[in-house]
C-alpha cells in the first residue's frame, strides 16, 4: 500500500469480529498454499493467479485486489505477482517462472463482510544463495513484527527492529510502501510502515488488544529506491537487484499475537501482551 500521511487512530476488533477474518484467512492461506504448489519452471503466472481465483468462488468469498483502484487502471488480477526485481504489484500474465526466479504472490479476500491479506516471496528451483538469503532475512523480519508486537506498547518499537535486522544483514527497506490496518476493508488506518522516520514517530500508534494489522516487510538486495513500470502498477527496483516482500495479517488479543492468516492456525503465541511492561529496544 502507498505510504500517504497517518490518520486517525484504528478499528479494535472483538474477538467475535477476529474470529470472523479468520475465517477470510483460511481461505486466503490456501490460495497461498496452491501459489506455493504451482511456483514451478514453465508455469505462467496467470496461471496461478486463475487458481486463487477458482479458490475464492469455491468458497463464494470476493477478491479485493481485481478491481482495485489505480491512479490510472484498475488493478486486473485476483493476485499481484511480480517476479525478481519487481517488488509488489506486478500483473499475473503470459511470463514463465524459470529456475532461480524469486516469485513474490500477494493476495486477499473478503467473506461474510472481513477481510485477510497475505503475501510470499517463492523461490523456484534452485535458487543462487545471495538470493536465498535475501528472503530468508525477510521473513526473519516478519517474524520480529510477530514477536515484538507481543512484547512493545508502540509500533515505532516494533519497526526499528525490523528496520535494524535488514539494515545490519546488508539489505535495504523499501519505504515507499507500507503495511496497514485491516477488517472490514482490505486497507484501514492505521499505515504500518517498516521503518522509523521522523514522519513516523509523529504519527505512531499504541499497539492494544484488538487491533489488527497486514504486516509486510518489503527487502531489497540492493538499495531501497523504487519506480512504477508503464503498466500503471508494477513496482520495480531503479538498480534491478532482487527485491523480497513477505506479509501476514495479525492480530493482538489478550492472549498474544495471532497470524490470521496462517496455515494452518498455530496456538497464539506466549509472549507477553503489550500491556505489559516493555523494555525500550537498546
């Protein structure tokens, strides 16, 4: 999502509401499930994206990407798909995955009036190692948002550490585009950026029982700066490097942080609310 100026203050959910895009969530991690089965040499991306699409009528739930606004098309696919140096937003078409493409699927649907989006970064075949670093470390830092959500009162706590975990493995953070708020719609307040800026601390926000949130790092082999292709959508590095994007929607209750859309559904984690006391990050 583009990074535009933080506004008011979340949506809490109850934990009926949770329960709810849960059930958006399952849905949402089988078609990544069927993403990860289908990420093969030779197969064309819209190919992939026709399943997810197929999943989503299975289950009479809505895809919320095709069809989304843009700032001159809507987008056209149920999937973005991009692929290496495309970083988010790529459109599903004729292109082949080949051996050692790093293919980044993001999707999200709606059912019964909720919403859950997710996104994966897949490797195919075999893989260079500078390359399979660059997504281990992405999802390395996904898992930090998981963990110290549980643990900090403000997510400017949370992105500072995900931002030093990228910067001190040689990577950079694209800071163009931003997680955000989900539940009803796909994107709700607040932004949830990976990264602290001055910007940011301003328009922080209180990490609470309730709140909801599509978290997703976006990490690039070399450095941060992006631009949009002639298509009007995909984003793309400006040096060409490999670029990793990885994303789950989570959610804080009174228990921990939940992966809404994990599959399948682990026990919520045992670390400690934020209502705890937090150390601040040394």
């Amino acid at each position: 999502m583009l990074r535009s100026i933080f506004q008011s203050g979340p949506e809490l959910k109850s934990p009926r509401e949770l329960a709810l895009m849960r059930e958006s969530g399952k849905i949402v991690a089988e078609a990544m499930r069927k993403c990860r089965e289908m990420a093969r040499p030779g197969v064309r991306t819209i190919e992939i994206d026709q399943a997810v699409e197929a999943i989503y009528r299975h289950y009479g739930a809505t895809p919320l990407f095709k069809g989304y606004p843009g700032p001159k098309i809507p987008f056209p696919a149920c999937t973005c798909i991009s692929v290496n140096e495309q970083v988010v937003h790529g459109i599903p078409g004729q292109r082949e995955l080949r051996e050692g493409d790093l293919v980044k699927i993001d999707t999200a649907c709606k059912l019964n009036g909720w919403c859950a989006d997710s996104a994966d970064t897949i490797m195919v075949g075999e893989v260079r190692p500078e390359r399979r670093r660059l997504v281990e470390i992405c999802k390395q830092v996904l898992q930090i948002a998981i963990t110290e959500m549980g643990r900090r009162r403000w997510w400017s706590e949370v992105a500072l550490a995900m931002q030093r975990h990228v910067v001190s493995s040689g990577f950079s953070v694209v800071e163009q585009y931003v997680g955000h708020g989900i539940g009803r719609i796909m994107h709700e307040n607040p932004q949830v950026p990976n990264f602290v800026s001055r910007e940011m601390k301003k328009q922080d926000f209180r990490l609470e029982e309730g709140l909801v949130l599509a978290v997703e790092p976006m990490v690039n082999m070399g450095k941060g700066d992006v631009r949009t292709l002639s298509d009007h959508w995909t984003v793309v590095t400006r040096d060409n490097m490999p670029s990793a994007h990885v994303e789950h929607t989570l959610a804080i209750t009174r228990h921990g942080v939940q992966i809404i859309t994990a599959d399948p559904l682990p026990p919520t984690s045992t670390v400690a609310s934020p209502a705890a006391a937090a150390q601040p990050l040394a």
